[in-house]
C-alpha cells in the first residue's frame, strides 16, 4: 500500500467509524497531502521526529500561522498515531511536536444591546420574517450554522414545549431550550413559509424558490441584516452563538449549563465565555468605581 492510499484508507476509517465531518475530512486530507509532498521520494511513514520539525518549520517559514500550523500537526499526528495502531510503526513520530505559541483570541459578541438593536428591528416581506426567525433562533438557542440550516420543519422543533433538538459535531444530538421570542418569530415565518414552499419539502429555513435555504445564504442575510439596522461590525453566525453563550452565563454564572446547550464536549471549550464575562465585569467596574476612574 503507497502512502497516499494509506492516508486514504485512514481517512475512510474517520468518516465511517467515527462519523468525522466533512470539514475535518478535507482539511485533513489538504494537510496529510501536503506532508506527503514535503516527503518527496521518502516514504513518509518512516519519518522521523527531526524530519517532521524540520517540515513543521518549514511550513512556519513559509508563512503559515500557528494556529494553522497547529491544526497541520494534529491531522500528522492522527495519522502516525493510526498507523502505530496498526504496527505498520514502532511509535508515533510527530508526539511532543508543537506548533509554536499563539496567542489566544477571544471569540466576538455582541452587546446586550446590539443584539436588542439586531433583534427588534422591524421585518415586512416574507424573507425579512424568515430572516428574523432565524437570528432570533441563533441568538435563543446557541445553535451552529450548521445545525440550524439543517432543521426541519418536523422532528426537530417543538414551539408547545419550547425545544430544539438538533444534531450536532460527531452526530450528537442534544436538546436545547427554546425562547419565546424566539418561538412566535418562527410561528410569523411558517405561515409565510406555506405560501413558498410544496408540503414535501422538509426544510425549516427555504429560499424565495421553496427550497433549502445553503449555510452561506444564511451568512449572507445575517450580514446584510446587521449593516441595514445599525451594527457596524460584520456580524456572522457564530457571533450569535458567542453572544449566547457569554449573555447566559453573565446572568446566570452556570458554566455546566451553558457547555450543555452549546454541546460542547470538552469544558474547556466553553470556559472562553469566562473571559468574555470578565471582560464584561471589567467594563462594568471601570464605569462605576469611583476608584477605578481616571482623572
């Protein structure tokens, strides 16, 4: 077996046994590709731990930000630890190899009140009521793009018990709580939707053509639904779940719940949200202390 059909067979296993995203698969793909070309005539199965630095370091040269670098890594890293699994090697060369430091960015949200702003503003046609249905559902929910462009009317939303129940990274599903602003915004749309769409079709969210409105449409409308009402930043998707997330816990300080609704499976993914909540605090302290005050 060649190293491009091994990568290949690894890549297989992820999709069908661990149910990896079509996103995980292509970059993956695009970095073990890219190793394979920095090995050149070398097997890169038999590459060692000084080789692999000296190609990190040469993608770092090139150009290649940490946080790239650091995804590059882990897909080389996945794959040597597969074939150590396998015993086609004796260890997993690319253990201990980091991408240098980056630093650590903090997710964009909006205010309280840009969201107030993005949220109350006035929709009349039919597809500003969609569009409103669907930020009041990111900004109530939590949700990914993702998740949301793939609801459908059935199965997955409950307006009498004010639940949503999607499916998230690696297939989970989880069920999450439903505003009611959130819940009479979606009501407005789906007698809109009626007019658009034929009884067959399942999709929540449809276009003006009656069919299943793509993630990037949905991107589109929420930034140019931001630029019309007042929010100077570009705001996308994920904006709205980070906003969710760090509104939530400034109120109520309960990071468990807020990993619970956003589905994450590491807690430390969510305790991000703690830095934007201290940052809000902070905010707070420097406005209303009297000590904190620069003369």
């Amino acid at each position: 077996m060649s190293p491009l059909e091994s990568v290949e067979q690894f890549l297989s296993e992820l999709e069908h046994q661990r149910r990896a995203s079509v996103h995980t698969l292509t970059a993956y793909r695009h970095d073990l590709e890219a190793l394979l070309d920095l090995a050149g005539d070398t097997d890169a199965r038999s590459l060692q731990p000084f080789q692999l630095r000296r190609q990190a370091m040469q993608l770092h040269g090139r150009g290649l930000a940490p946080r790239s670098l650091a995804r590059v890594l882990s897909a080389w890293r996945a794959w040597y630890r597969w074939l150590a699994k396998r015993g086609e090697i004796a260890r997993n060369p690319c253990e201990g190899l980091r991408a240098p430091k980056q630093p650590k960015r903090l997710p964009k949200a909006l205010s309280v009140g840009q969201t107030m702003s993005l949220l109350d503003a006035p929709a009349e046609t039919a597809l500003e009521l969609r569009d409103l249905a669907m930020f009041e559902l990111f900004y109530s929910s939590g949700l990914r793009l993702a998740e949301l462009a793939s609801l459908d009317v059935r199965g997955g939303l409950d307006l009498d018990a004010g639940e949503v129940t999607v499916t998230g990274k690696r297939e989970k599903t989880r069920i999450v709580p439903l505003g009611a602003k959130s819940a009479a915004a979606i009501r407005t749309w789906l007698v809109e939707r009626a007019a658009l769409t034929n009884p067959d079709e399942p999709a929540l969210f449809v276009n003006r053509s009656g069919s299943r409105l793509s993630p990037r449409s949905i991107e589109r409308r929420l930034d140019l639904w931001a630029r019309r009402h007042g929010v100077e930043m570009h705001v996308h998707p994920h904006m709205l779940r980070h906003s969710f997330a760090s509104h939530v816990l400034q109120s109520s300080g309960d990071l468990r719940a807020v990993q619970e609704m956003l589905g994450h499976a590491n807690i430390g993914t969510t305790q991000i949200y703690t830095h934007l909540d201290f940052q809000h605090l902070a905010k707070v302290y420097d406005a209303a202390h009297p000590r904190a005050k620069k003369k």
